[in-house]
C-alpha cells in the first residue's frame, strides 16, 4: 500500500511550499520534477530548494527514497505564467500509487484542472473541486511512473516560469550564453598570449647586422679577413658603445654580444627618441574597465535574467588584461641603427653576415 497527500501553499512572490505526507508498507523511490515537457520543442523548467525530510525517507538530489511513513517538505520556483500555477504535485514513483489527495491553497482561486496519467496526459483525476481559500484533488490508483499535474487559475502573482527549446533549438537554450561567452573568454586569452609571446620573441631578437655596418662605416670598427680592430670617430650613443665594445679586437668569431643587455640599452634609447612607445597605462586602464564592467554585468545578471557567468568571463578578461600590461610595447618607427627588415637568424649566423658584407665593403672601397 502506498499512499500520498499533499498540501501546496503558494506564497505572494509565486513560490511553492510542497508537503509530502507518505504513507508505504515497502520502499518507494519518488522522483521530483523538475524538467516537464510542455510541447514537443519546448520544456519547463522548475527549481526546487529548501528540501527537508522527516521519517523513514532519504534523499539523492531531488529523488526521495521512502521505507516506511515520512514527511518531505520542499519549494518550488517557477510555477507561475499567465496568472496559473501549475505544477506536478506528485509523480515518478517506481511502483503504483494507491491513492493522492491534494490540498491546494492561493490567493483568489478562480478555476483549478487536475490531470492524471503519464506526462501529457490530459485524463481527468478522479475527483477536483474548488474549496475556500483554494482547491481540492484527489486520485485513485496511480500506474508506476505516472503524475499528477494541477492547473489553478489565481489572482495576481508574480511570473517566474521559464521554459527551454529542445531538440534542435536546445542549443539556444539558458546556459547557452555563458557557454558562449567561456568560449569567446578562452579565445581571447590564447589570442592575448599568443601576441604576448610574439612581441616577447622578437624584443629578445636583436640583430646587430645593420648596426654593426653602420659603425664600420662612419670608422669605429675595422672589419678584414675575419680580424676586428676598433677607431675613433664621432660620438657614440650608450647603445652604440655597448655594440662597439661587445666586438672587441681580434677574431671576429670571438665576438659575444650580451643580447639581453643590448635589448635594454636599445629600449632604453628608442623610448627617449619616441621610436618606441611602450602603452602599458592604456592596456592597465582597459583591463580595470573590463573587469569593472564584469563585476557590474555580474551583479545585475544575477540578480535579473540569470546568466551571470557572462560577467565573470568579462571580469577575468579584465585582470589578465590588466596583468598583462607590462609585456606589451607598440613599435612606432625604426629603432636606432637596425635594419628595416630584422633577421632571425642566430648569432653565428649574424657574425658570417657580418664578416661577408664587410668583406664586400671593402672590395668596393678597393676599386
């Protein structure tokens, strides 16, 4: 024997406040809906909190096992559009349902259905009728995986119920957009490093090749038959001094430049002619606007539509912007003595480029 009755209470913000009064000489698996089809292409969607049992029950979720008499209690969101709740009082048992009763109690109740059978099903329950203050149903015999679903016209409450495509417009679906918008997040941040990681290469890509040339030219190096020697001539700059000096005299394969150090010198120099603008303030201001508009987008979702996951997304935009500042430099005109085309070549590579375009200088200035 198992028997259920239940008491439904609707509160003035349209939420539900269900008891479950069971009765069962055997276990008894209850199922709470929380997702019911209304058409083929569109469901309804319910959210229940606050779920508290008493008795010979347990709880997985929103699945109810039941050994023996129990109590559970439990709200319900989502129940009302268009001036009726309607809900699915009981249903989802794993075994037949001898008998239900009904109590439903809400402000200005004009008209009440009460339908029972599988999910869909418009069969009338045995027995409904308006009552003061509400409306009163009941059923005998309930075929396992059954439910009973009442309609109740009420006076005016507010509309909470929320509905969801299926098949092929599921993807449209609530979620959808934060889903979106983790994924526009994640592009973003490999696009971010990507260019992070390219303008951090070529910074540590130095060539020396045309800065080289040109100090050859106006007289500061000497360049023959793989030998170096140094000469004075008119004043260097730091950056130009630290090339010179990091070709000392002998072997031209003896040559180390400090790559690292002239990079420094090279930014250095670039930033006070203006040739190179680093615009960190800007990326700082625009990650601090765009984790400014994450915490508002998040705040206000929350507390409307949902969805708040599309301001995090914008607020971890932000902060890894804002991180990123530093790394990134906007290249305005040439640097000092480099070429218009920078090689990528490694260093040994430079030095016989070196070696072979001061061998042809020379040849040139022989003729």
């Amino acid at each position: 024997m198992l028997a259920d009755d239940v008491t439904v209470t609707t509160a003035q913000d349209g939420q539900l406040t269900v008891i479950e009064r069971i009765v069962t000489d055997a276990p008894a698996v209850h199922r709470i809906a929380e997702r019911v089809p209304v058409t083929d292409d569109e469901d309804r969607l319910y959210s229940v909190t606050d779920l508290h049992l008493s008795g010979a029950a347990s709880a997985d979720g929103t699945t109810i096992t039941v050994t023996g008499p129990a109590t559970v209690s439990y709200t319900v969101d989502g129940a009302v559009t268009a001036g009726q709740v309607r809900f699915q009082l009981t249903g989802g048992w794993d075994r037949a349902v001898d008998r239900v009763t009904a109590a439903f109690s809400a402000p200005g109740v004009s008209a009440a259905d009460c339908y029972a059978g599988q999910p869909g099903s418009a069969r009338q329950c045995t027995f409904s009728e308006l009552r003061s203050g509400g409306a009163h149903a009941e059923q005998n015999g309930l075929r396992q995986g059954d439910r009973i679903d009442l309609a109740v016209q009420t006076g005016p409450l507010p509309e909470n119920a929320r509905f969801v495509p299926t098949g092929p417009l599921a993807a449209f679906a609530p979620g959808f957009p934060s889903v979106l918008s983790g994924l526009a997040l994640v592009l973003y941040l490999l696009i971010g490093a990507s260019v992070v990681r390219l303008r951090t290469r070529l910074r540590g890509e130095l060539d020396l090749t045309g800065t080289v040339l040109d100090l050859v030219a106006r007289g500061h190096l000497h360049i023959a038959d793989g030998q170096v020697s140094h000469g004075e001539a008119d004043p260097l700059t730091p950056f130009e001094q630290a090339v010179k000096t990091a070709f000392p005299p002998g072997p031209l394969a003896a040559a180390r430049p400090d790559q690292a150090e002239l990079c420094a010198l090279l930014d250095a120099e670039t930033h006070c002619h203006g040739w190179l603008s680093a615009r960190q303030p800007h990326v700082r201001r625009a990650g601090l606007i765009l984790a400014a508009a994450g915490i508002v987008t998040t705040v206000v979702l929350a507390l409307t539509v949902g969805e708040a996951l599309i301001g995090v997304a914008l607020l971890i935009a932000g902060i890894a912007t804002f991180l990123a500042a530093p790394l990134v430099h906007t290249r305005r005109g040439r640097a000092s003595g480099s070429p218009a085309r920078r090689a990528e070549s490694p260093l040994a590579t430079e030095i016989d480029a070196i070696q072979a375009m001061a061998e042809r200088r020379s040849a040139v200035s022989a003729q």
